[in-house]
C-alpha cells in the first residue's frame, strides 16, 4: 500500500516537462520498469538465503536515479542526456535525498532509511546490503536488451548520428568483446546474467535486421535468387 502510494509521487518527479501539457518519461519509464525487475528478482531463489525489504526496495528503486533529474533541474543537462552514462555517487547521493525528503513523510522510519542505503550503496561492488545488490542487478538488466538500443537511438538522434553508426558501434563493441566482459563483471547472479545473455541475443538479431534494411540486403537477395533462377533459362 505504501508503495501503491509513491509511484504517483515518483512519476511526477521523475516526469521531465517539455512544454505545458507534455512531459518526457524517459527516466520515469526507466525506474518503473527497475521497480518491477528489483521485484521479480528478489522471488528468485537463487539471489540469497534472507528475505529482502520489498518496500525499502521498491522504493529505492523508483528513487535510485533521481539525482538525474535534480541535476537537470540545475541545468546541467539536457533531456536527451537523462541517463547518458553511468549514475555516479552523487547523483545517488541526491536521489537518496530527494527520496528521504518526499518519500520519507510517506514511509516508516527504518523503511526510509534502507531505502536511501540501497540506493547509496548500489554501486558499490563489495557491498553487503542485500536491498543493493538486488537493485545494481535490476539496473543492469534494463540496461541491455533492446531498451539499450532505444537509448543509443536517442543520444544519437539528439547528436545528429546517422543511423549507421548504431550498427557500426554494436559491430565495434562486439569485436573488443565489450558486451562478453560487461556479463562477466557486471552481474552478480548467474540467473541474471544468463538473463542479460538473452537479451543481448535479441539485440544482436535486430541489429541484423536493420543493417539489412539500412543496405536493402533482403531485396539484393532476391534480385540474386532471380538471377540465379533466370540463368540457365536466358543462356
């Protein structure tokens, strides 16, 4: 019920205006969908022996990148940059804030208080906080999979990127084996990294898929499967 009553809140946080009646929801989308990952993957067996504060989480979750949107509010960035790269530890440090501050009246106490730790704590490789370790996993899936090529989309169209350059910098990240190293480093648990593996399979047929159409690949198909039947027919 507690939760229930701070998505609102979040949303409208985390919901960048762009005009009178239209807001952006890239961040918001974000931290919802990390909410619901933080949830399914505290269910599963394998993550750890001891129950995880699903309260404390969730509402870690909806917070853990808020710092974004405080420093936007300061001008430093613009909408298109919202979660650019990597949320450092102030930007934590700030969304735990922003967390304690209207999210905390809505919350008890101790609730609170682990929520603003997970959300601290989540980049920390060594840390112990189990509500940490849940959160970094869930950030990390979101990160792959196709949404990862709706953020490079974004920067790139805000940047004025050909297309191309999408496939071209998945080409060069798969040669210096970027994506093998960030499943191997960049989860704790096997069964989001297997996850993490899955989705990244989905990327890498999209991105054939749209190199082919990018080079019309599948029509040069035909026109040569034509080709090939029509030989020995026009000798």
């Amino acid at each position: 019920m507690q939760i229930e009553r701070l998505v609102p809140l979040a949303k409208q946080l985390l919901a960048v205006a762009i005009d009178e009646t239209t807001s952006d929801l890239w961040l918001w989308e974000h931290s919802e969908r990390v909410m619901r990952l933080t949830r399914m993957i505290a269910a599963v067996p394998d993550v750890g022996g001891q129950s995880a504060d699903l309260t404390a989480l969730a509402a870690a979750a909806l917070f853990h990148d808020a710092g974004w949107t405080v420093e936007f509010q300061q001008g430093k960035w613009k909408r298109w940059q919202l979660l650019g790269r990597p949320t450092n530890d102030i930007q934590r440090e700030l969304g735990a804030a922003l967390l304690q501050e209207e999210a905390g009246p809505l919350l008890p106490g101790p609730t609170a208080r682990l929520a603003g730790d997970a959300i601290r704590q989540c980049n920390n490789r060594d840390t112990q906080l189990l509500e940490a370790h849940i959160l970094a996993e869930a950030e990390a899936l979101d990160e792959v999979g196709t949404v990862y090529l709706l953020r490079q989309f974004r920067q790139y169209q805000a940047e004025g990127r050909p297309l191309q350059q999408l496939v071209d910098s998945w080409q060069r990240q798969k040669e210096y084996r970027y994506w093998e190293l960030r499943l191997n480093d960049g989860f704790r648990y096997d069964v989001t990294r297997e996850l993490a593996r899955r989705r990244l399979e989905a990327v890498e047929a999209f991105m054939t898929a749209l190199q082919r159409d990018l080079h019309g690949g599948d029509v040069r198909q035909i026109l040569s499967d034509l080709g090939q039947a029509s030989g020995p027919e026009s000798a």
